[in-house]
C-alpha cells in the first residue's frame, strides 16, 4: 500500500470511530453531567413567594414558594435561607428545607411550606435565597444515598412535657449498596395525633458506613421543638457524603479489611469527593517557633473536574511515638482551586503553645463550585447596614469541648503592655455566642473574658482587652483556652 493511501485509510478509520463515539454513550447521564463543571446555583433562584403567617412568636408559613431552574441540571435536597427585618432593619435568618426537586429549566411552585421555628418579631421586609442544593442525578439512581441507605430499627418515646425531647432505644441503619459515605443526614419529622407535622429536625450522623455495614447510634436522646400534643416521630434519609475506601478507613470506619480497587466505575468519577480530588502532594514548614502562629506552605493538586473553595485541613500534631496529642483546622477561603491544577497555599494552624515531633494533615471538606450561590428574591431593596440580630440568650444551647475545639481557632493574639487584642475563627455554620477565654499568666493567675458573638464561617479581631489585673509586674500570659461557647 502506498503512504496516500495508508493516510486516507487511517483519515477514515479516524472518521467512524468519531461518529461511533458521538452515537454511543456508555453512561446514558453523561450529556447531563459533561458540561456540570460549568453551572452553578447561580441559575437557580427563588422567583416569587407569598407570607401566609407571619405572626410574632408564630411558626412561619408561606403560602407558596416558588423556584425558578433555568439550567440544564435538576437539583433536589434544596435548602433555603430566608432573612426577615423589623421595622428597625434588625436581621433575623432561618432555613427552609425542601425535600423536593426541579427539574431542568422548570419553574415550580412549592405550597404551604413551613419552618421550624418560632418568629422573633412580625417581619416588615422578607428576602429568600438558595443557600445549597444537591444535583439531581435523574439516570444516576444507584448512587443516590437516600436509596443506597436504609432505616432498619427504630424505637423511641416522646417527651413533649417541659424538656420536649425525643428518645431513641433504637436506631440503626444499614448501607445496602456497593458504595461508601459518611455524614447521613436524617430527617426528623415530629406529627400530631391526626397526622399534622408540627415539627421537623434534621440530624447527622458523622460516622462512615461501608457497603453491608449496620450502624447504631442508640440510645440518642434529642431535644426537639414541639408542642405538647406531639405524638408521633418519622425518619427518613434526605442525603450522605460519599467517600472513597481509602477515605472510610482514614475516617475511622470499623471495617479494615476493604478492597480499594474496582469498587467504582469511571462515572463515579464525575461525582465530587474532595477529600479523594484534593491530593496533599508535600508540606513545609514556614514558622513553627513555639509560642508563635504556626505557618505551613501546602502543596495541593486537585484530581478532579471540579472546582473548590472553602476547604477545611484537619492538621495531626503528633509525640514522637506517632501518637496524636492535639489537633487544629483551617479553613482555606481565599480562592478557588481550579480543576486539575496544582497550587501552593498557606495553612494557619494557630498558636502552638506546645510541643510536637511531627505532623500529619488531611482534608475533612470543601465547597464544590455547584454549591456557591449568593442570590435571593427580595420584596423592596435591603438596606446596606443592618444591626446585630436581637436573640434571646435563653435560647443558646451550651456546645460541648469536643464541638468547641472543632469550631473555633485561636489564630493570633498580642497581650503586651500596649497592645491588646485576641483574634478568633469560627469554622461552624452556625453564630458562636458568649464565648467564655480563660488566660493564665506565668505566676498562675487566671482570668475569664467574655467575647459576646462569632459569626459563622468568619474570623474576627477582639481589640482593646482589659488585662490591667492580671498583667501586673511584668507578668505574661502562658495559656489560652476556650471553656464555654454558646449557639
């Protein structure tokens, strides 16, 4: 065969495998999934809505919500943030959760919904946004955990007197399907006698299941909002994090003895897990002299299509035995880390007023790019300043030591003479409020200060801290820690 002949050959071999690519696709949810990297929530907006109830100290209720989907995805697991004003412009926020779906460019109206909770005040001024949503993978079924994951016992006993909890004797759970998660979240919906809901909670479970697993979380005993003709308790599973196997184990899963390889197929690939996409490739350190902000230089490389923010390291200090004795998170917030890009960033790990030999760090988890939303239907325009929401402290709910230390960070402070100020992270999703900060100084005095407010997902610089009792005759501070903090 001549070479013109060989070329045009190839030419068309080249041809048909083109045209057999584009007549078959493998995975039947891959047009849906191929240009996902794309979109984002920006598409997906609340485009009308209507009060129903709006009284003070009342739960409130819209007659209808309407969302508009103008992308090519369908989402579901929708969770909406509405922030009312008073007639002062004081901002109150709460969620509304829609456990429901859009399809693709759909407009849909969503009936009496809803919120559990109780009105600080009759709203003059009402905004409602998306906060998140999860895709819809609507040829996907196998992998939606909602099906993968099921309720097998449950016992529990209502005590809707003046402590209005909920006891469960039992409550177990098993994965029936081929894939791992972790973070189950239920759905705690509490009804009446006559089957009316009154109330609805949402709870997550942290632990990792793996494929076969049966995991119990009983007894559990939950405190619930709920009148006193509460009667009867309904569970479902509204949505889990999967994970790798690789990341069940690291996680702390029960079962060891896991075959990594061939548990996913290539299209579980296109499905964000970023402690598997965020791949620390080395770390340096840049500072770790004791007593000062701890600064390491992370070298990561994102294995994925995907896009992220808002990544959460979980840094291991460990004794010289390989032990961990302490532990800190940072939140990474500056930028994205592009898809299949390598970047190098800076990790604060706080103050490290101890001793350490090694350390290790992993990534707990990041916000992909399809979760980044700020829009919101609004009914007159907002104020561009509004003050401090008015709560009453009676309603703050005391944070355990364990939630406390994954919570907020001591990232910086300065007591000299001269200079006084504390800086402070709040990692959570939720405010922190009455923060109680013991200081303890070289001689053993104590002291407790009191920080009123965190914001959620902030940080935040306390300035001018009134130690003249305690810094006295060139004392110093040795000792910081957080002994109380309120949601």
């Amino acid at each position: 065969m001549n070479l013109p002949s060989s070329i045009i050959k190839k030419t068309l071999e080249t041809f048909f495998l083109i045209i057999l690519l584009f007549l078959y696709t493998p995975d039947s949810f891959s047009n849906d999934l191929d240009d996902l990297f794309d979109k984002n929530l920006s598409k997906l907006s609340v485009s009308n809505f209507k009060w129903k109830s709006k009284t003070k100290s009342t739960q409130p209720v819209f007659e209808y919500i309407e969302i508009s989907n103008d992308s090519s995805i369908s989402y579901n697991q929708i969770i909406l943030e509405v922030q009312i004003y008073d007639e002062t412009n004081v901002l109150y926020k709460f969620p509304i959760f829609i456990n429901d779906s859009i399809s693709k460019n759909e407009r849909k109206i969503f009936n009496n919904v809803v919120a559990n909770i109780l009105l600080p005040f009759t709203p003059i001024n009402t905004s409602i946004g998306i906060k998140t949503a999860s895709i819809e993978y609507q040829n996907m079924n196998n992998y939606r955990p909602w099906e993968n994951i099921t309720i097998l016992d449950l016992d529990y006993s209502i005590d809707s007197s003046a402590s209005k909890t909920v006891s469960f004797n039992k409550f177990s759970y098993k994965n029936i399907s081929k894939f791992f998660y972790k973070n189950v979240k239920f759905l705690i919906s509490i009804f009446d006698k006559n089957e009316n809901k009154i109330s609805e909670e949402t709870l997550i479970s942290s632990n990792p299941i793996a494929p076969g697993e049966i995991i119990s979380i009983a007894p559990l005993t939950l405190g619930i909002k709920m009148m006193e003709n509460a009667n009867i308790v309904s569970l479902k599973i509204i949505d889990a994090e999967m994970i790798s196997p690789k990341t069940y184990v690291a996680s702390g899963g029960l079962i060891k003895e896991i075959k990594i390889e061939n548990i996913y197929n290539e299209s579980v690939k296109k499905i964000s897990i970023p402690s598997d996409d965020l791949e620390i490739i080395k770390y340096s350190w840049d500072s770790k002299v004791r007593n000062t902000i701890g600064l390491i230089d992370l070298k990561i490389y994102n294995n994925s299509n995907y896009d992220y923010k808002n990544i959460i390291f979980e840094v291991y200090f460990l004794n010289e035995r390989g032990n961990a004795i302490n532990k800190r998170r940072y939140k990474y917030k500056e930028d994205y880390i592009i898809a299949n890009k390598e970047k190098i960033i800076k990790v604060d790990t706080g103050i490290l007023d101890f001793d350490f030999s090694s350390i290790e760090i992993s990534v707990i988890s990041a916000e992909s790019k399809i979760s980044n939303v700020e829009n919101a239907k609004n009914v007159k325009q907002l104020p561009l300043r509004v003050k401090e929401t008015q709560v009453d402290e009676s309603s703050y709910v005391e944070m355990e030591q364990v939630e406390i230390a994954e919570s907020i960070v001591i990232l910086d402070y300065d007591f000299k003479e001269n200079i006084k100020y504390l800086k402070l992270m709040n990692l959570s999703d939720e405010d922190i409020n009455k923060l109680e900060i013991k200081l303890k100084t070289i001689s053993g005095k104590e002291k407790i200060i009191i920080i009123r407010g965190l914001k959620s997902n902030s940080e935040r610089k306390f300035m001018n801290i009134d130690l003249g009792d305690l810094l006295i005759d060139n004392d110093r501070i040795i000792s910081i820690s957080i002994q109380k903090a309120f949601k």
